[in-house]
C-alpha cells in the first residue's frame, strides 16, 4: 500500500502528470500505525532523490509497467489485458503520449532504468524533493488518533 500512497501523492501534487513509476527498491520499509514524523517518511524514503517529468509514449510506458522487476505505480492500473488511466479510464495506447513522473534515480539509469532518459532525453528535473509530494498529502489529511489517515489512503490509491 505505500507504494500507491508514494505515487498518488506524487500525481496529486502534480495533476498534470498522468502517471507515476518508482523503483520498489527506493522504498526501504512500510510506514506503520502510530505517529508519522518526518524521520519516519525519511526511513521510507531514505534517499535525497528529487521528481523528473518525462514524456512516453503508450508503447514506452507499458514497457515500463511490465518489467521484469516490476516498478510501484500510480495514475494507471490492468484492464482488459492492457493499462488504463486511474482518472479516466482512458486505455494507453501506443500513439498517444504520457507525462510521467519517476525519480532522478531512475531517469539516471538507476536499477536498470535506462531507457527513461533514451526515450525522453528532455525530461524536466522538477527539483522537488520526491518526499515533499508526500509530507504535503499527509499534512493536508489533518489525521488523528480519532481520525486515521487509513481511509484517506484508500481513497487515494485506489
């Protein structure tokens, strides 16, 4: 579930973005019941990574969702034997394009990921912090002891 509340943060942050990809390895352990601090974010998100917005087409980014080591997502979901955007239903397709958010780490070849920067050798380095996104959305959920953020989750990432 992290993995989802990572992402749908970031495309919260970003609504012009369609998707969002980060590698499950960047992601070092749950975020459990109790208190969230930001020590707490960090220990999930322990490296000093910032947001790059790359453009990809249907074909590229389904290639991307369908590694081998498959990567944590946000923004599109399986259907029907394909990829569908969460906000729309719209299906990917090979001849339209996606703004897609990933980490540094990634866009830099990072775990493998390459042919981020060959398939869009211009994508825009946000310069925000890959955390903030979530710090935000957490923050603006106003959680409490009496009102737990577990919902609020839900509804994001689903």
């Amino acid at each position: 579930m992290i993995e989802g509340l990572i992402t749908n943060a970031w495309l919260e942050a970003f609504p012009e973005a369609d998707a969002a990809i980060t590698n499950r390895g960047a992601i070092r352990e749950g975020l459990p019941p109790g208190e969230i601090t930001l020590a707490r974010i960090i220990s999930v998100l322990p490296f000093n990574d910032t947001l790059v917005a790359v453009q990809l087409n249907g074909d590229q980014l389904t290639q991307i969702l369908e590694r081998d080591k498959s990567p944590a997502y946000g923004g599109v979901r399986p259907a029907g034997g394909g990829w569908v955007l969460t906000r729309t239903g719209e299906p990917i397709t090979k001849e339209k394009r996606f703004t897609v958010l990933v980490n540094d780490f990634m866009y830099a070849g990072g775990d493998s990921y390459e042919e981020l920067a060959q398939y869009d050798p211009d994508g825009v380095f946000t310069s925000i912090d890959w955390r903030a996104p979530l710090v935000d959305w957490i923050k603006s959920q106003h959680s409490t002891w009496e009102n737990p953020l577990d919902q609020a989750v839900k509804n994001l990432v689903q």
